[in-house]
C-alpha cells in the first residue's frame, strides 16, 4: 500500500496543478493577437453606438461610463459562458478530460487553475476594453479616495461610491421634457 501523503505534499501538488492549468490557459487564450484584438475591438464598436447614441439624445457624458463598464463585463460574462464550458467539451474531445479525472490532484484544484487563467485573460480584455471606451470616446469618469461624491448641475445630477466606480446619471423630469420639446 502506498503511503498517503501529507497535508504539505498533498497542498503543493493542488497548487502546481492549479498554476499548471492556469499556464496552459494563459498561453493558449493569447497566442493568436489577431483574436486579441477582435476580443477588444468588438465589443468598442457596439460602446461607440451606445455613447453615440447617449449623447445624440441629450444624456450626459458621464451616462458613457455606465456604458463603458458594461461592455466590460460582457468579457468577463463571455468566459464564464463559454470559455469555461466549452474547455471541459474540448477537454473530453482530446482526451484529457479522463486524465484530470484519474490525476492525483483535486479536481477543484483543476478548476482553480481553469479560472485563474480565464479571470487573469478577460481581466486584460476588459481593462483593454475600459482604457480604449474612456479615450476612445473621451467618457469621463469619476475617481475619490473615501465617501460620496455628488456633481450637480441645472438638470442633471451624477452620484459615485467608492474608490473607483462609474457614475449613475439621474434626471429630473424638467430635463425629460426638455428633450421631448425639440
């Protein structure tokens, strides 16, 4: 009978998995800048829409950011949607599927290794993403340490919350009807 190993052995081997499938994740998602680029590109093009047509209605500049922030989360809603899922499909058409199933490690340490990578590469897309949106368009965005922080002028008022987030734009009904008179 073969000797069980210890906790430390046992924690060594999960983490070198982990970092291991992390390594394959991280070099498979970034050999082609072809398809970084369009996983950059793509999502701007429908953003550039957006603020477009955000500001060809009368909305503030600062309506942009909310924008901006969600076609970054759309990188990260992508991967969980369809790089995680469709690795485990290509996984079991090549084989290796069965390997990680047999392997001496944690299958969660596997899974662990899966989404390090997969969060570390739409991490990169979704901040290529926001940096392109924010000078792209120049949509301005609001940054305080503590508290906050409230902009107001005549018809509109914009609140944020926190170290770094983005603006929500509240209306007053005055400026509402101001854009149905035009």
């Amino acid at each position: 009978m073969l000797p069980s190993p210890s906790f430390r052995e046992d924690l060594t081997n999960n983490l070198r998995a982990a970092y291991a499938r992390m390594w394959v994740r991280l070099r498979g998602a970034n050999r082609d800048p072809t398809a970084l680029a369009a996983e950059i590109g793509l999502p701007i093009l429908t953003i550039g829409a957006y603020v477009i047509l955000y500001r060809a209605i009368g909305l503030p500049a600062t309506a942009g950011a909310a924008v901006i922030v969600g076609g970054a989360m759309i990188a990260f809603w992508t991967n969980v949607l369809w790089n995680m899922s469709s690795q485990w499909f290509w996984e079991r058409e090549q084989g290796n599927l069965e390997m990680y199933l047999v392997a001496p490690v944690s299958r969660m340490s596997i899974l662990l290794g899966m989404a390090m990578g997969g969060s570390l590469n739409t991490s990169i897309r979704a901040l290529g993403i926001v940096l392109l949106g924010i000078f792209a368009f120049q949509v301005p965005f609001t940054a305080e340490k503590h508290g906050i922080q409230q902009t107001c002028s005549k018809n509109q008022c914009t609140f944020s919350q926190g170290p770094i987030s983005q603006p929500s734009t509240l209306q007053s009904y005055h400026s509402a009807s101001k854009w149905q008179d035009r």
